[in-house]
C-alpha cells in the first residue's frame, strides 16, 4: 500500500539532501542517548524520508509532518537547519500536498517535550472559521 511507497521513497534519498562542506555526524557518541524518543527513531508512525543527516516520518504525538537530526544535540548550526527546513518543506509539499510554508503552514522546532534533541515539525496556520 502507500506505506510500504513511502518507506521504499526514504529508502532512496535525494544525492543532492546534504549540501558539499556538511558532513552529517548522526549522534556525537555514536549510540542513541540513552532513554531519548528520537534518539530510538523507532518506526510507529509513516517515514518519509531518511539520511546520514536526518529522517523524516509523521510525529507519533501530535500526527504532523516532522524532521529530526540525528545528532543528539538541541541546537544545530544555521546550515544544519536550513538543510532539515528543506528536508521537511520537500516532505510537506510530495506527501502532504500543503505545498510552501507560504501556502498555510509554518516551522516549528521549539523543542517542548523533548528538549535535548532537535527536531522540527510543519504546522498548518489556522485559517479562521
């Protein structure tokens, strides 16, 4: 069905996902930290998207479209985050049809309940009754 689609798409990343001078690190100790969500990446929910950087699936707790590095660290450089944004905008726009941020979602990396690994998730604007 469409899922086992999706999960072969992620299987095949983009060559041009990680811009030359960025090298993905994964975790910095090479392990998942111990007892963090993201860090288990456990496949729950419908995966998008996946590489040495980040992987894209929908968010277990609030069913959203959402990127996370695999760096367990709560705050990636700016080129980081602009490569997790295009990530998860490219995600948005093939799987979800929302189309740009500009279109009626937004970027939401405020991290609330995980707060030591980064992670982002696209947002639907409320558009009014």
């Amino acid at each position: 069905g469409r899922g086992a689609e999706l999960v072969a798409a992620a299987r095949e990343p983009p060559s041009d996902i990680v811009p030359s001078g960025i090298v993905p690190t994964g975790n910095s100790s090479g392990v998942a930290a111990e007892g963090c969500e993201l860090c288990e990446a456990a496949r729950l929910t419908d995966w998008y998207f996946e590489d040495d950087l980040c992987w894209a699936a929908e968010c277990e707790s609030c069913s959203v479209p959402m990127v996370v590095w695999k760096r367990h660290d709560p705050d990636p450089p700016e080129e980081i985050r602009v490569e997790l944004r295009r990530v998860l905008s490219r995600v948005v726009e093939e799987h979800f049809g929302w189309g740009s941020p500009e279109d009626g979602w937004w970027f939401d990396d405020r991290l609330r309940s995980i707060p030591t690994h980064y992670h982002a998730h696209a947002r639907r604007r409320f558009r009014g009754w």
